[in-house]
C-alpha cells in the first residue's frame, strides 16, 4: 500500500480572516485551524483481488479485529464475562488446513504505517492465527473497527500488526520498576504514619503511573510542552509524590491539618485528595509542564473545565504560530476517570460531544480510565447496562484500548500507541486500564461486606509492583539488591520529609505566568471600581463597525432594520438598545488588546433574536462577524461567538476552564432563559462560587441569564437569583466606613444597557477577577423606555450600584419604591398613569451582590414608607437577600410587596399569571 500522504491545508491568513471577515458558518473559528487530514489510498488492484480471491481469510481476520477484545485477557481478577467467541475459530470460516499458506497482502498488515509492502506475502494458516491472537487476544484488546474512518482502521491495523512491535529497553523497564516500587512504598508509608487517613491509594492500580510517565515522555518527544491533566481522587498522591514533585513535607504538613496555602490569604482550601501541582518534566532533553488542575469530589466535573484550559492555552500560540501548527501540537488535555463514573457521570457524555467541535475542541484528550471494576460497593454488573465501562466513548466513534494492568510494559505500550493515534488525528481516544482496588473506596471501609469473593481473591494475590519486580529479577533486568535498595530510599526520603512538615510553610503561586500582572483580590491595591467610560469617538466607531458587511454580502432583509435602528441611534446619541451597549463593550475591549468570547446556544443570533453578532449571507451561507473584520489590527483582540452544543454543565465548565488560564479574555456563558442554568448546577456550586476560597483561583466568567416574569410559565421565567445570592458571602452587616465587601462573586441586575456596558467593562478594567451573575433581559431588549444614551457610555463613567430616582428624592416622597430589574419599567408607567412622579419615588438596586449598603443608605436618606417590591414569589428573588440586611440601611422598615411564597417562579396559566402582575404593579400604589 503507498504511502501515508497528508492533505495540503490553505494558508492560516486565508483561514482565519477569510474574505473580510467572512467564514464558513460551520468551518473555522478564532483557535480554531483544521487538523491535518491523513489519508491511506484505496487497496490496489491486485490487493482486492487477492481480497477476493482469499475472501474466508478476508473474514477470519476482519473477525479477529472486531471481536478479539472478547477474548482477550485483560481483566486481572477474571471478573469479566468471558464466553467462547465462535467468530474467532477459521473452521467457521472453512479455514481448516494449518499448513495451508495464503497470500496476505491486501488482508493483514505487516508493514509499519505509510510502508508499502511486498507484491506477495506467504503465510501459512498456522502463522497467521498465531500471529493475529498474539495482537488481538493477548493482554491489550483493541476496539477500532467501529471508526467509519477507513483511514483509521487500515492505520491501527498497520500499527497492530506489524511483526516488529518496539519492546522496552533495560532502561525503560528499570524506570518502570522504579515507580511502581515507589508508589507502593508511599502507599505503605501513609498507611503506618497516619493508620486513619483516606488516601485514596493506588494499590492494586499502580500502572497508572508508568502510563502517564509513558504518555507524558512520547508527548514532550514529539513536541508537545504543556500537560492540561484531570483526575479523580484515586491515586491522587500517588501521583503528586511519583511524578509530579509535590513536595512530601508539605504533604504531610497538610495531613496533620495544616494549611496547603499561606493562612493569611484567608482562604479555606480543600481536602488532602484535592491537591495540584504544576511542574516542568524533562525526557530525554524535552521539557513538558504538567498542570494537574484542583477538582472537587463531584466525579467528572473538572474533565470539561480541563479541556476549556487547554484550548485557552492555545489562543495566542494559534494566533501567532506558522501556518502549520495546529490545535494539539503544543497542549494536550489528559483525562483520568474512574470506571463508575466514567459510565455514570452524565457530563462525561457532554464533554465527549465537545470534543471534535470546533469552538471545542483542544487537538484531541488522552482519557485513561481507572477501571476498578466497582464504584464504591457497586458492581459492574449494576453500575452499566454495556459491556464495558468505555462503550459511552463509541458516541463519537473513539477508539479503545483495553489493557490489563497487571502488565506494565503492555500498560506503556497501549499509552504510547493512544497518544501516536491522537497525535495523527487530534481526536479523543480512551485507554481503559483494568486494575483493582485491594483496599475499600479508601482504607477504612471494608469492601468484602459486599464483595466477599473479588476480596478474598484481592487479598491472596501479590501486588503489581511485587509481581513486576520479580519477573525483572528472573530476567537479570535487575537483582534482588536493586530492588530493596529503590524501597529503602522511598522510605529514607519519606521519613526525612516527615520530620521537616511541622516547619513547612506554604507558599502561593496563584499570580505567575499570565495573572502576573493581577493582584489578589482582597489587596488593598485591587480596583474594585475602576472607570469603564469610553471616548465618544471610540464608540461610534464600534457602533458603526458592529454592523458592517462586506461588499456584495446579502443579508436577511429583516436584519436591514436591525443595521438602519443602530446606525440611526450613534447618530442621534440616544435610543441605544442592549445588543448595541453590549457591541459597543466587546469592541472596545478588543481594541484594547483583549479577546471576547461568548458562548451557549444561539449566542451569534441571541436567543431573542437581539444581537445578531454574525450575519449570515441568504445566498452562500457564508458568515461575517463584523467586529472581527472591521477592528483587525496588530494587538486588538478577537471575538468569538461560539455556538455551543445543547449542553449546559460541560459547555459552562469549558468556559469556566478557559478563564482560569486567560485572564484578558472576557469569557461569557448565556443561558438561553436564566431557568436552564440549573442544568450546569455542580460547575456553579464547585468552580464559580468556591474556587477562589479553596484553590486560590480567580476567574471572570460572565453568566448571562435572561430573566423576568412575562407569562412564559414555570421554566422560563426566572434565574433564580435567591439561589446565586444564597451562594455568595457578601456580609450582613456593613464593614466600618463602608469598606468595599471582597465577595466571591458579583450578582446583578442592571435595568439599562449603559449598565450593562460598563458591567462587562469593569470585568477586565479591573485588576483582579470575579465572576459575574448577569440577570439579562428579555423584554427590555429592546424597549424604548429602557434604551440609553451614548452619553451614559463614555468617560468618565463607571457602573452604579444603585441607581436613585431622577424625578424625586426619598426624603421628599410619601413611598419609595425599592426595585431590582425590569419590575422597574412597570412600576414607572404605572406610576406616571396614576399622576404620582411626585409623590413615589422609584430606586433600582442594581447590584445585589455585594449589597450596597453605602449608596442605598445615601438614596433612602429621609425616607419615611420604603417598600421593597418584586415580581419573584416572596420565597425567591432578591427578597430574601435583601431582608436580612436591611436593619443597616438607616430606615425603620422595610415591607415586601410581591407575590406570595411559591413553589415555581411563575405560574403556566395565563389568567392567573396576569391577575399576579396586576396585583404586584397596582398594589405598590395601593392607599395613595
């Protein structure tokens, strides 16, 4: 067969900008360049003949590739259901004469990837079943003939079976021993110093370190420089010990309940099974750094967050690359699961649908289960309705490699042949390394309660590292003397770490590398809030470039009013709607060098049908993104409207990822209504309202969740901002001198797109980051009572966390009305028909988190009747936040007026839903 040939790709200029600014709707995007496409030609002519000719051979040995993994012995404990396979006998195939030769070209592959073999391969019957059980049925099983990619299948068959696989040298399995010998001897050093701990150890599982070793060597070989790792508790220290430096005094400093980070920072970190580290390995002269990420114990969470890292860390090196690097090249995201979770987890399914999309994808994920073959006490057999634990991966065609980890070296060669596959592709594929626990879930549960037999056989046998050791000793790799000598120097490194823990004092690193220039966000030189107003000129320019097309670009005449109603507004400096303010924000910053991306479903349209971000041309479906096209200049910044997958948990942790490693990206998740975002809970919960306080880690994500009472029913309705208030820490009571509250993350509210631009802004202008919570518009989109002036959006200018009543001050007014969100507009026109400007006065709360004791206080001075009104049921909302913090605020009372406690945000009937309204609106004004 010829050779492997690779097709020419267009150049990277032409790809990324394209016809002024034009791309195709599902081609590239920004980070984004085609991987390399490989094809192997069709057989030859006399291939397929001889395919013909020697069709019964054609079908036994297809058969060995599709079901040999059935066979295979790959299961240490034999647990698996292993049944006679038929399809693997040559009699079914009428293959009865052992001595018989046959010629082979064209039906197994004995030459390496792109080498042509001969005109002719004899082989007998007898050396060709030998041959293909000893590849297919041995100790690592192969599922690839599910690919619909020809290309794929015939390069794992090259790759499987030619005669001369590469074993691993003396070098290569003393480095093997060595860490297998290391793990074990950490493991049994925990269990005597500190007998009560759950260490989650890795006994029984202990190839998992010379497979990442492996997998990390090949990668930094061929280039490679940065590892996005994430993983589970199981084997965590093991890893962080074995591998990755972690430093054993200040392991243990923290077992003894220490802190893992400076005590004066005021964090609270995380428990022993959740610690990171990031250092610099060396192969063979090439550096690779290791990032292994902070997770929380919700399994899975932290796989898409990792590939949102890794893809974050290739935006600039894709921006200013040559032509032929691709995604993938310098970053690799890495992915250990457990065997449970990995079948269980939902978010394991919506993290693999990222992975070959474009706005997704990373070059492609090494995935290494840890198959224990048991989640806590639960079976297999009742934690998966599959064979295998890794059938989820087949959703997107990924291949896998069963391995039995009782082999090492079969472990290190399964790893190297997954990274060579994802190396030429940039496609996912998994690695299910089966292994077994010798302890319970950890080292204090008793797992034969439930498992008598698998413990009774667990306990008889010998361990991995023993096991290995004693075939190198058989095989003069290395002597008994060598062996005890890598065990005692474990040991004597360990008891020295240990007498220097008390002393350990820990240190942080959270502002290096790209966060060097921000600061922490509790230091007296953060800027909370800094001026976000842009110069006149500025925006007019954006505004006018956020509706450009190209020449000859035909868009949909509805869209004409959209360009006309925008151009007319920067005219006029008035009459602004949100997706202008909003434009206006994203260009601005990307003048100022920095990116914008926003992702969720429909974001390049909005769900409203309000942005419009992208134009789409009616007759080629090629598409503009006009801000990109318009603002191109050395060192401006890019957008990216990245239409997401209906997935919320993994497309919000990948956003989530991205801005852990990119501090001047504005990274943006929309819901598409606020109600959705509860799909997304755990990310929300375990990253964005609790990675600063455990970890250290700051983020700007912007959740933008459209919000407001319209009669659309119980799920399209409401953010629940009751919940995200909840979440937060913003204190009871106010600091003295109303010092500025260090929240974990910001709520609002905002009732004006000027408020909403200088939101956005003040994401970046600031010298630290925090996450936001956007209650976003639905009906004010694109009301007129709601739009703002250009005045409002340039310098000096800033964001208002309250914003008083223009008409009448509250010591003047019989009742001031206190109002979050859209509510305000429908208090306003009520207000104005009963004639009462002068008498009520209206003030909008526009941030609720941190709450703003200072200026609410300053807008309720004199006030005599205060109300707080809402559209929420009592039970939700901004209510409760609100009411336990009002005794600070300087008046004697503050009643709810609203809807009664409830157990949906909004009910689905429309009468009911209307006369709710009516009582909220009309009520306010109620005895006036």
């Amino acid at each position: 067969m010829p050779p492997l040939t690779r097709t020419p790709r267009p150049s990277a200029l032409r790809i990324r900008r394209g016809l002024v600014g034009q791309r195709g709707y599902h081609d590239e995007s920004f980070g984004f360049r085609k991987p390399r496409e490989f094809t192997l030609p069709d057989y030859s002519a006399t291939q397929l003949q001889n395919r013909v000719d020697n069709a019964p051979l054609l079908r036994y040995v297809d058969s060995l590739r599709i079901h040999g993994h059935r066979a295979a012995r790959i299961d240490p404990l034999d647990l698996l259901q292993r049944e006679d396979v038929d399809a693997l006998d040559p009699k079914r195939y009428g293959l009865v004469d052992g001595a018989k030769t046959y010629d082979v070209n064209g039906i197994l592959w004995t030459k390496r990837v792109g080498e042509a073999p001969e005109d002719a391969e004899p082989w007998t019957l007898r050396d060709i079943t030998g041959h293909l059980r000893a590849v297919y049925v041995g100790r690592i099983a192969y599922e690839y003939m599910h690919s619909p990619s020809k290309t794929e299948r015939l390069w794992f068959s090259h790759m499987l079976e030619a005669r001369t696989p590469a074993l691993p040298d003396a070098r290569q399995k003393r480095r093997i021993h060595e860490l297998l010998a290391q793990s074990e001897s950490f493991d049994q050093f925990l269990q005597l110093k500190f007998p009560n701990l759950k260490r989650y150890g890795l006994e029984g599982g202990e190839s998992m370190i010379p497979a990442l070793d492996t997998l990390f060597a090949v990668a930094a070989r061929a280039g490679v420089r940065h590892v996005v790792l994430a993983m589970p508790h199981r084997g965590r220290l093991n890893l962080l010990d074995g591998l990755l430096g972690l430093s054993p005094a200040a392991l243990f400093h923290k077992i003894k309940g220490g802190f893992e980070i400076p005590e004066e920072l005021g964090a609270g970190g995380d428990v022993v099974s959740h610690l990171v580290a990031s250092p610099t390995l060396t192969y063979d002269g090439s550096d690779i750094k290791v990032s292994l990420l902070p997770n929380p114990s919700h399994l899975e969470a932290i796989s898409p967050v990792a590939l949102g890292k890794t893809r974050a860390k290739q935006y600039s090196l894709l921006n200013t690359s040559p032509d032929d690097c691709m995604l993938g090249d310098k970053a690799m995201c890495v992915q250990l699961h457990g065997d449970a979770s990995f079948t269980g987890q939902g978010v394991v399914m919506e993290t693999l649908g990222l992975s070959n999309l474009p706005h997704f994808t990373s070059g492609g994920s090494v995935h290494i289960v840890v198959n224990n073959n048991i989640g806590y006490t639960t079976p297999a057999s009742s934690a998966r309705s599959s064979l295998y634990c890794s059938d989820v991966g087949k959703m997107i065609n990924a291949p896998v490699l069963h391995v039995n980890g009782d082999y090492p070296e079969d472990v290190a060669r399964a790893v190297d042949i997954a990274f060579q596959y994802r190396h030429h592709f940039r496609k996912d594929i998994i690695v299910d390394l089966l292994v077994y626990r010798r302890w319970g879930h950890n080292e204090l549960d008793e797992p034969a309660f439930t498992q008598p037999l698998m413990y009774e056989q667990i306990r008889s046998r010998k361990s991995v590292p023993a096991l290995y050791e004693e075939r190198l000793i058989s095989d003069d790799v290395i002597t008994a003397a060598d062996a005890r000598a890598v065990r005692d120097a474990a040991r004597a490194r360990l008891d020295a770490e240990l007498a220097k823990a008390d002393a350990h004092v820990p240190a942080a690193d959270m502002l290096q590398g790209r966060w060097a220039d921000m600061v922490w966000p509790a230091d007296a030189h953060a800027e909370r809030a800094p001026q976000t107003g842009v110069a006149r000129d500025v925006l007019e320019r954006v505004g006018r470039a956020s509706v450009a097309t190209p020449p000859g670009f035909e868009i949909h005449p509805r869209l004409q009013r959209h360009v006309k109603h925008r151009l007319q507004a920067i005219e006029k400096g008035t009459g602004l709607d949100w997706a202008a303010a909003e434009a206006m924000a994203f260009g601005s910053l990307m003048l100022e060098g920095c990116d914008v991306r926003i992702s969720g479903q429909d974001v390049g349209r909005g769900t409203f049908s309000q942005r419009h971000a992208m134009f789409v041309d009616q007759k080629t479906e090629a598409v503009a993104v006009p801000l990109n096209a318009e603002l191109a200049a050395p060192g401006s910044g890019r957008l990216e409207l990245a239409n997401s997958s209906l997935s919320e948990l993994a497309v919000l942790g990948f956003e989530y990822g991205m801005s852990w490693e990119k501090p001047n990206l504005l990274p943006i998740w929309e819901a598409q209504f606020g109600d959705f975002f509860n799909g997304a809970q755990v990310i929300i919960d375990t990253f964005i309202a609790s990675a600063e306080t455990k970890w250290l880690k700051q983020s700007g994500i912007v959740l933008l969740l459209p919000h407001g009472l319209d009669g659309a029913g119980p799920e399209h309705s409401s953010a629940r901002l009751e919940r995200f208030l909840q979440l937060t820490n913003d204190r009871l009571e106010p600091a003295a001198g109303d010092a500025p509250a260090n929240v974990n993350m910001h709520v609002a509210f905002p009732t004006t797109p000027a408020q909403y631009f200088h939101l956005l802004r003040r994401q970046i202008r600031r010298n630290f980051r925090k996450p936001l919570v956007v209650a976003a518009p639905k009906g004010l989109l694109r009301l007129p009572a709601a739009a703002s002036a250009l005045a409002e959006l340039e310098a000096p200018g800033a964001f208002q966390p309250v914003l008083p009543d223009a008409r009448v001050r509250a010591h003047d007014a019989e009742r001031v009305l206190l109002v979050a969100g859209k509510l305000y507009y429908d208090l306003a026109k009520e207000r104005a028909a009963r004639g009462l400007e002068a008498r009520v006065a209206l003030v909008r709360v526009e941030e609720l988190c941190p709450f703003p004791f200072g200026a609410l206080r300053g807008a309720l001075e004199g006030a005599r009747d205060v109300r707080w009104v809402q559209e929420e049921p009592q039970n939700q909302g901004a209510w409760p936040h609100v009411a336990a913090r009002t005794g600070a605020l300087g008046v004697r009372e503050i009643a709810y007026h609203g809807r009664a406690a409830d157990a949906v945000p909004a009910p689905g009937v429309g009468a009911l839903y209307r006369a709710q309204q009516a009582h909220v609106v009309e009520g306010a004004f109620a005895g006036l």
